[in-house]
C-alpha cells in the first residue's frame, strides 16, 4: 500500500535509573534457537566490553529462581551490550545514516505512522506531500483502519476516486476539533482545502500547513493559536515544543526526516486538555521498561513480529497495536511504554546514560565491565 512515509531479582537502581528485571531464558528473549549464537544487539549506552564466562563454569538453572536470573543475565548483557562498529547506524531502514532520525523513523513505524517508500527504504530526504502528510496524521491518530469508508466520498475535486490517497485526505477532512465554547462551539477540521473545491494532494506541504494540521490533531484551534495564521500557529507550536530541532521557515518544504521529528515531537507535547499526547493512546505503565527484542514470535507461537521488554516479570512479548513489531533502533533502549488492549500502541525512548544490572545467586560481576556508567548490584544465593 502507498502511504506518506511507509512511508526475580532484587535489586534497586541508582538516583535516576532504572533497573532491569527480567526472567527467562536469554535465547527465548530474543526469539533465536539456543543453540545458535545470539546476534549484537547495541545497548544504550555504548562502548561496552563483555568478557565470557568460562568454558568450564556450569550453572544449574533449576535450583534456584535467582540463578536462573543469573544465566538469563549473562545471556541477556551478550546480546544486549554488543557495540556495533564504528559509524554503523542500528535501524530498520537501511537508507537511514543519522542515528536520531532512525530512532524517530522506528518509533513512528512501530505505531503504524509510517511503513516506508518500499523496498525496506525510507527516504530521510525525499520531500513529503499533502496527501503523506495527512496520512500520516491519520495513523498518528491511530485512525487508519477507519480510513477505507471514506473512500468512496468526494471532498475535493482534485482528490479523485483513483488518488492512492483519497480515503486518508476525506477522513483528515472529515475529523473535527471543537473550538470554543457554549453557543459559540464549532467545529474545525484537521485538514482544510486550497480553495475552489481543491486540495491540491501532490503538492508539496509547508512547514506552517504541517504544524498547523499537527496542532489541531493535539486539539488546539485559532482560539489558542490566535486569528493570525501562520505565525500565530508557529509560536505556539514553538511554546510547547513541536518544532524542537526543525529549523525551517513557514514557506519551507519538509522532508520525511524532519517530518518524522515533528511527529515525535507531537508524542511528548501536551493537548489542549494538559495531557501529553502519548497518555491518551493507551495505558502508561508506572515503570520504564526495556526493549530486549523486536520482531520476535508471540508467548504462544502464534504470531511473529513481537517486541519483548522488561516490562512484565514473564517478560511477555507484545505485538504492535498498530504498526509493525521490528522497530530495530529502539531495541536496547529505556523509556516509556503505552500499552492499549493488551498490544503495545507506542514507545518513547529516554535519555538514559546509565543502566544498573542486578546480578545473583553465584554470577559473577567481573564478567561484565562497563566504560560508561554501569551500575553492579550483586546479591547472595537463596
């Protein structure tokens, strides 16, 4: 399909980190045969060094829940603190040679925003259109499926019954934000046309159409923004962070890279109501979790394209709500999960620059060396 971008142990952690609890068997974490070798997996923060255990070392895993932590540690640091070589990027588009603009590219992927160009690209520089852009938004709003009964309506004269777009371009046009109040209520759309009946799908779109579609899917209208348009949609996008880290005019076109930013940046900014846009997709656990694996199969063997984290303490793997579950920059990383109906509907990563392993039973913390703020907690057998 065309789309715009297819487009148990104890254990505490450090002031400000989080520790990672999983249980499990290190291979079935990463959904590899146990009797092959695991594959790298970076790990935020780089520039670990991982040193074997001895060949002669045996553990036995049965005796204890905490030596079974204990395998499940040392198999779990081997995939996970893995450096990958110098200048080698860890994404699930193999076009993309900016590690930020990867992160971006597999959080939105992750929840169905974007797919790529085809042929496992996606095109960081390519100029998005009016039509990828509102579908984008749709599946931002995780409105997507929705989108085929709007197929069939006419809205705008240049968005025929053969556009590729036409189901996304009448539902952006057909979802509405309420602006004001009593009998002054109206109500505003996400997307509005040219003039004259026309959207103009092809042509491409302007960093102050993009905000201002943006801002009102956070439900904000000209009654926030001012009657002023751009500039007074662009300094409140500006005020509550939609624009971090895109320096572009109002007339300017957007890339897919700096589309992507947008939209991330969307995530975290607050709606009208206070709310971060991410805490109404779902349910927020209290705590952060890690991805330990992505593209992995279901608990039950029933489906692939999983993400396992250490959310749960059977370490369940989710599928995708949405998007796609082989999000391959994220794998390694802390941050926020939004789960919704059981699946996992979104992943925001943090800034973490440490991590704290908790090791126990008889494991052994010199295995592990850390150049970048590891934390070792080491408790006794049981």
């Amino acid at each position: 399909r065309r789309e715009g971008l297819r487009s148990p142990a104890r254990g505490g952690a450090e002031s400000g980190i989080n520790s990672a609890r999983v249980l499990g068997r290190a291979a079935m974490l990463c959904g590899q045969d146990k009797s092959s070798p695991p594959s790298a997996i970076a790990f935020r923060p780089p520039r670990h060094v991982i040193h074997p255990q001895p060949k002669n070392r045996s553990v036995n895993t049965m005796k204890t829940p905490k030596r079974l932590f204990s395998v499940l540690v040392s198999g779990a640091l081997v995939l996970s603190l893995t450096t990958l070589p110098s200048g080698a990027v860890q994404s699930s588009f193999s076009d993309i040679t900016d590690p930020a603009t990867a992160v971006n590219a597999d959080i939105l992927r992750l929840m169905g925003v974007v797919s790529g160009t085809g042929g496992n690209l996606f095109d960081p520089g390519g100029v998005l259109s009016r039509a990828q852009f509102c579908t984008m938004a749709v599946n931002f709003l995780q409105k997507g499926e929705e989108a085929p009964r709007y197929a069939t309506r006419t809205i705008f004269t240049d968005v025929t019954s053969t556009h590729w777009a036409r189901s996304f371009v009448n539902m952006a046009a057909s979802y509405t934000v309420t602006e004001g109040e009593g009998e002054n209520t109206q109500r505003v759309p996400l997307v509005s046309g040219v003039g004259d009946g026309r959207f103009l799908p092809d042509a491409e779109i302007t960093l102050a159409e993009a905000v201002t579609i943006l801002l009102r899917a956070l439900s904000y209208t000209s009654k926030e923004a001012g009657a002023v348009w751009p500039q007074g949609y662009l300094d409140l996008a500006n005020s509550i962070g939609l624009t971090d880290g895109v320096g572009l005019s109002a007339s300017s076109s957007i890339s897919r890279a700096q589309a992507a930013q947008l939209f991330v940046n969307a995530l975290s900014c607050k709606t009208k109501d206070n709310k971060p846009y991410y805490t109404t997709l779902g349910t927020v656990p209290s705590d952060k979790a890690i991805i330990l694996a992505v593209g992995v199969e279901t608990d039950d063997g029933s489906s692939t394209g999983a993400v396992r984290t250490t959310n749960n303490k059977g370490s369940e793997a989710y599928l995708p709500a949405q998007g796609e579950g082989s999000p391959t920059a994220l794998q390694g990383r802390q941050g926020t999960l939004v789960i919704r109906d059981g699946k996992l509907a979104a992943f925001l990563p943090d800034n973490t620059t440490s991590v704290t392993i908790t090791l126990a039973g008889d494991a052994q913390p010199t295995y592990i060396q850390g150049t970048n703020n590891i934390h070792q907690r080491r408790f006794p057998a049981s």
